[in-house]
C-alpha cells in the first residue's frame, strides 16, 4: 500500500495502530470521515489483503469519535 510505519498516512487519516490479539491483530484507525476510510478501504485495503493471502474482509466497527491527540510538542 505504500505506507512507511512513523510515515505521513494516505489523505483523510488521522491516526492508525496494529496491536496482536489472542485471536489475530487489532487495527483501530482514526479518519476525518467515514467516508474517507470506505474509500481507502475499497482501494487500497481490499485489494492489497487479496494480494497477500487474506481471504475475507476485516470486520470493521464505526464509531464517533469525540476527542483524540495529536503529537505533542519535540516529538
């Protein structure tokens, strides 16, 4: 996908994270819209998790966000 982990994010993000589960990995992601993300995901996380092997979609749950952070000052 093009992505560089501590690299800039594709338009719209505002923040993303993998964590390992008992059960896989848990991706939460931070967007401006929903919107922004469905597209993302239609052309780029769909595609590349074909490419690599992954045969279903990820569940994904929306939700509102209400506040978040940014990176704090030096870092």
């Amino acid at each position: 996908m093009g992505l560089t982990p501590g690299g800039p994010g594709p338009a719209g993000a505002l923040g993303h994270w993998v964590a390992a589960t008992d059960g896989g990995i848990l991706v939460p992601d931070l967007w401006q819209t929903k919107e922004l993300y469905d597209a993302f995901a239609k052309d780029q996380i769909g595609p590349f998790s074909a490419e690599v092997g992954i045969p279903a979609p990820p569940t994904v749950k929306y939700l509102d966000t209400h506040n978040y952070f940014t990176p704090g000052a030096g870092d």
